[in-house]
C-alpha cells in the first residue's frame, strides 16, 4: 500500500509561526516598511486579535501605487482574508489558493491567528503540489524586447514573486533587477 504523503503533511505542521500584523488604521508606508525589514510580501491586517484582511505586494502596487487608493491599510487591504485551520493538507492548501487565485493564506486555530503558509513554502515541501500551483501560475511571455510586469518565479534566483519584470526575455524579479 502506498501512502500519499501530501495528504498526510498538514499546513499546521509546515506554517510559519511568527506572523507580521498590522493595524487597518496603520499607514501603506508603514505596512511597505515592516515587509521590507522582515523580507517578507505580506503583512495580515488585524485588529483586537480579529483578521480583518492582508496587504501583499500586489495590493500595495496594484491598489496603492496604480490606484492611489487611499494612506491607510485599510484602503488598500485585500478582504476578507481567506483562513484556513491548521488540519488541512497542504494539498487541498493548494488547490483552494489556485482556486481563489491567492499566494498567501493565513492559519487560524479558535478565531486566532496562529501562522500562514505560502505558495512558495508549498512548493518547497511537495514537489507534487507545484503541478497545482504551476498551472495557477499566470505567468504571460513577452514578445522579445517587450518589457511588462508579470508574476511567477524569477528565472534568476528562482524565489516566487508577485512582480516579475522581462530582461532579456526572463523573468527577473526586483532584488535581482537591482544587482
């Protein structure tokens, strides 16, 4: 009998625990500044230990700097945040984040926040999940010589991104665009 180990592998056992939160009355720079510090491409927006929404890099360039929507976290957050309990697969993990067209998903245990998970995290456990994730990925190749912003991973350093910019035909995320 063979036992699929994706199945077996929940999220609660491979999440990061220590989790960013920010407030929803915090400023965008502020949220842009704390994910920076921590190296990381989401801050969860919460309040009285209530998860109100998430603020990724796509929200802060999408929402913040295409839009200009708004100072506030709360102008700019992705709601409501889509949580998951710490005892689902990291497979279904998966497909629900394909599904809801997500890259990060919170973990949350009797209303609180206990840890989150990413895409990228669940590519690196189960090289089985990245047939999932592959195909959500939405990576459009550029004519040579054109130069648009697209997400996927970074043919430089291989690191999942939300924002991807064509050099030279390959996608070279924006820490190696700037060496």
């Amino acid at each position: 009998m063979v036992i699929d180990m994706e199945e077996k592998i929940r999220v609660g056992d491979c999440m990061t625990k220590n989790v960013i939160t920010i407030t929803p009355e915090e400023s965008v720079q502020s949220a842009a500044k704390k994910m920076k510090s921590n190296k990381i491409g989401c801050v969860v927006v919460s309040k009285d230990n209530k998860i109100m929404g998430i603020v990724t890099e796509r929200d802060l360039v999408w929402n913040y700097v295409a839009e200009g929507k708004g100072e506030k976290v709360i102008d700019i957050m992705s709601k409501p945040a889509i949580t998951v309990g710490p005892e689902m697969g990291i497979m279904e993990a998966a497909k629900l984040m394909k599904q809801k067209g997500i890259k990060k998903l919170p973990i949350v245990r009797d209303a609180k926040l206990v840890g989150i998970i990413t895409d990228s995290d669940i590519m690196r456990l189960s090289p089985a999940v990245c047939d999932v994730l592959v195909e959500a990925a939405k990576i459009r190749y550029c004519e040579p010589g054109e130069e648009e912003a697209t997400e996927g991973v970074c043919d430089e350093c291989g690191k999942e991104s939300d924002f991807l910019k064509i050099v030279e035909g390959r996608h070279i995320c924006e820490n190696c665009s700037e060496e």
